[in-house]
C-alpha cells in the first residue's frame, strides 16, 4: 500500500475532507489530481483574485487560528465583493512552518465557515513547509463570476459621481490596536479578525455604481485607486464619514477619523455613483464626497472639506503601505 | 498626485508593464483593479493548478535570478500539460525578503520567457514583503482550458494499459546534485533549472490516454497517484527506464536509475494507454511497465521485475517527500 506522505495526509484531513461537503456541480474535479477541472456558467466573464497574507505583517501570528483562516478567504472575497461578483471557487496556498494538529483544525474551520457564508469552494492549492524562523503565509486565489460586462472596475468613476462607504469606517484599524494592546474591545476586535466581504452590496451596485473598490488599505489609498485609474480627483466632506460608537467610545474623534481614513483592514466597499442616496435606496451606506475634474489627465488629488485646516494638513494621500508601514 | 507605494512600483515596473505586451483577447481587464477579469472560451472547461516554490526547499536560493522565474512558471504550467490543456493565464503571488531590482529584472525576464513559450498571460498577483530570514516564496497559479470532458485524469487507468513515460528520467536530480556541488555538467544542470512542460505531448494523448500525471515528486510517487487514485496496481520493468547519456555519463547505472526513480523535478509526463507504441506514434516516449490488478481495491504496489533482488530490495515507493526529505 502506497501510504500518503505527511503533507498529503494534511491536505487529506484537513481540506480535502471538508471541501468534499460543498456541494458544487460546477467543480468537475476538485482536489487530488494535477489541476481542478470547472465548469463556467455559459455567458458569464471569470473574476480573479489572490491575496497573500502573512503573519505578522498582515495579522498577528498570535491570533486565533479560527479567525486567521475565516479572515484570510474574508480578505480576497472581498475583491469579488469590489466587483459585484459571485463568488465560485477559491485555491489555497499555505506555508506551514510548524505542524501543529490543533492550530490546523481550527484554521481550516475558520475558513471554511468563511467559505460556507460566500457559498465558495476549495477547488485546490499547495501545502509548503518553511523553517521555524519564516512566518505563516497563506495565499488565498478567489473565482467568481458576472454576467458579461457588469464588472464594477476602478475605471469607470465620472465626474459628479457621489463617492459613497457602506457600513462604518476605523472599526478595524482600531480593533488591531486593541489587539496588539490586550484591550477586550469587542465589535472592534471582530471588525479586525473577522471582516465580512460586501457580496450581497456588491451585486446590488451592478448597474448603478460607476466604479467600486474595496477597503483593504485604508480609504484615501483606496479612493486613490478608483481616481489614478480614472482620471478624476475627489472631494471629501470630512465630516460625513461614518464613525461607529464603538469607535466614538474607544477614542477621540480626531485619532476616529484618522483611523477610518487610513487605517486600513476595513473591507467595506467604496463607490462612485450618479444615483443619489434615495435612488440607490441601499442599507448602511453614507455619502461622502463628489468625483470632481483633475486638473490634467495624470494628477489626481484628494480635497478635503469641513475639518479643522491643521487637521486636514496633517492627512496624506500615501494610505497603508505594506512595505513602509510598521507590521501588525 | 498620488505617488505608487514601492510595492505598487515593483508591480508596475516588472511585472504590469510586460504583462501588457502579451496580446490576449480573453483578458478583459488584467492587473491592476480588485480582479482580473476573463472571457473562457465557450463549451471549454477550466483547469487550474497552484504551486508553490520556496528558496532552498523547491529551488536553490542562489540559482540564477532568470532560471527561478523561469523554473517556477514552468513547474506550474507543467500541471496544465498532465490535463492536456491548453495554457491561458496565470496570476503570480511572490513573497519578497529584499528590494534587489537586478534581481527582479532578470527573475521576470525568466517568467515571462517561460510565459511566452506556454502562451499564457499574466493576469494578476501580490507582492508582498517578508522578513530577511523568511525565504523567497513564488506561489503561481496556472489556468488553461479543454473541451469539456476531455481532461487527463490520474483515476482513469485501466488493467491491462501499457505505462510509459516522456524523454529521459533523473536528469533533473543529477542536475540539482550537480548544482549544490558545483559541477559544471550542462544538459543536467538545464534540466533541474529549466524544465520544460510538456504541453504538446500532453494534448497529443487527449482521448488516447486512460491517465496521465506529471512527474514532479519522483517516477515512483507520481505513479502512486495514478494506482491510487484508479484503485489499480503497476509492474515496472527497471531495464527499461529511459536514461540519458548526460546522466549514465555523470554516474554508474545504478545511481541513475535510483535518480530516475525517486528524484523527481523531472516535468516529464507519465501516461498510461491501451494503445501500443507504434499506434501512439508519439516522438519520444518509453514504456516502461503495465498498469496490472491490485489484491484490494484499497492497496496499490508497484511491482518491479528486470534488475537485481537487492535492488529492488532497496527501492522504496515513498517517493520525494518535501516533509522529511533534506531540502535543496
């Protein structure tokens, strides 16, 4: 008898099992042959994501294993979400650098508790081993699907579009910090380890919203995506963005509003309209800005409206920096 | 303006700007918004496959910058050509441990020759920063395209097929022993460093082959995927193991053969088929054994005849396993 090697049995018992339970005629060959074979739904156009996370850059390696796994298929639905997308299948890659039963059990049920809430379905990946001193790296690749044409891109914002967020912004930029500073915070603390792809709003802005974009590195980094893409410049009234009360609580308005403009780790959707907030008729969204001309095709700018001048001075456009800003 | 973040740069200036040279119309948008997004040819099935190559475990971490690129692509695309698709994209997550720019020039130089020879795009990736002491990790995911139920599968040998196997075998682990010892041995050090998939072969065998698997972890391993995942057994006839000139130059028979058997990195295919050789009319390609009964449907052997008993004795189908075996 052939026995399986260490790292097959891994993938065996921890993934293959589980991935089995989903359901999904469009997975002709899901995991143990060279590649997956799927099946498209005919007249659909494929939506591609990967995202890698690594421990302690980009969540503590501390966390919990749960939340490490949920979290880490929560950050790439996301950019399905960003695209209106149906979620379909996603790979994983993971380098281990330990081979802790316990820790993998419950990674894997994080994840696929995530994966059962965007009804999305492990089709394959990699188990890698890497020595004590390299961090956990988990690469996450997600599918979905559209109906031809109806991406939402970055691309597309208009000049008068109204800019708007769903939900709140900051929530989990200071959950990291509670985090790091052993404060029970707990909507904050959940906002950080547990963030919730936008699927559902996503879909509904197909068709209304001109351009959408998830935010992943904080709101003026991502509006400046959606506006280097576009050509177009913005306007942000600083007083209309949303604040939780679990924010307000936890700290100041000032060090609030920091958190929600470049903090990070948000994933709630940004988007350009030319609907107003009536028409849209959506839940949890907030107007908070105008797309406006640049001045020339290549500069793009974010202008600020309605805050203290010091306060505005003191914001950058740079946003969350993986390679400059310190690690989590 | 809104400055590139030096991650967003190394993005652009290696991989965005050459990505976009390569001309294909079923990418609709490629990098640089959430997702790509991408037109599958109609009544086609997708294949994807994802593979990690780690510094010093997958790949000697001072091999040359072109070959590292080129090799992690390949070994990739490799997957593709055991289904018998054909390559369409690929998304590229690399975890970087240093900002070296001639580094990254010649190593995407290698990708995208790689990229060019397979006629596959590159869509997407992430590009992140890791530690000094973590290692350089390139996680590529390959996708490609068959006409709907004609993929190669591993689970469908049958009693009876004729084994064989494409080029020579052990090549490629001479060549890796030949690199870390610094020998100059050049046809075996081409074919560690650059594997080349066998795409063609693999869509040639398309409705004439029962199975078909790549040979990465070793002849003996990637076999033990076929009778597993088929429920059948093998017998292998050790004379007639293709063996190169380069390789029996390099070290005596039984060396060789235990290279060829067990040392893997090959990215030669291994197929099994009811069809003889001359009726396959396939350029180079051996048989090499008989895809035979097992006693259970649970327990699969591989059998050896032709060579010695304490040979034979010695052989073990464990195969190459990246948990216990030394890395590179």
């Amino acid at each position: 008898m052939l026995k399986r090697s260490p790292e097959f049995q891994i993938i065996h018992e921890f993934f293959e099992i589980q991935a089995a339970t989903f359901n999904n005629d469009s997975v002709i060959v899901g995991i143990g042959d060279d590649c997956a074979v799927l099946c498209p739904t005919p007249q659909t156009q494929q939506v591609i994501s990967v995202d890698t996370s690594i421990a302690d850059r980009h969540f503590p390696a501390d966390a919990p294993a749960f939340d490490i796994g949920y979290r880490a298929l929560n950050v790439a639905v996301s950019d399905l979400a960003a695209m209106g997308a149906t979620p379909t299948w996603f790979t994983l890659a993971i380098s281990l650098n330990h081979h802790d039963r316990d820790w993998l059990k419950n990674f894997s049920k994080g994840l696929f508790t995530a994966a059962a809430n965007a009804d999305i379905t492990l089709i394959g990946g990699d188990t890698t081993k890497v020595p004590v001193s390299a961090p956990l790296s988990i690469t996450v690749q997600v599918h979905g699907e559209v109906c031809s044409g109806t991406a939402l891109l970055r691309s597309q914002a208009q000049v008068g579009d109204t800019i708007y967020v769903s939900n709140t912004l900051g929530d989990a930029a200071a959950g990291l910090a509670c985090y790091k500073n052993k404060l029970s915070h707990e909507p904050l603390l959940t906002a950080y380890l547990r963030p919730e792809p936008q699927i559902v709003l996503g879909q509904k802005l197909m068709g209304k919203a001109h351009s959408c974009v998830d935010i992943s590195d904080g709101l003026l980094a991502d509006l400046g995506h959606i506006l280097e893409r576009s050509h177009v410049s913005a306007e942000i009234d600083l007083s209309k963005i949303p604040l939780s009360k679990a924010l307000l609580s936890y700290t100041d308005k000032t060090r609030a509003l920091k958190l929600a403009l470049s903090g990070g780790d948000d994933y709630q959707l940004l988007f350009t309209s030319a609907l107003d907030n009536a028409t849209l008729s959506l839940d949890n969204i907030t107007a908070i800005g105008t797309i406006v001309d640049s001045s020339t095709a290549e500069h793009t700018a974010i202008h600020f409206i309605n805050a203290a001048d010091d306060f505005i001075e003191t914001l950058t456009t740079a946003g969350f920096d993986h390679f400059h800003e310190p690690s989590v």
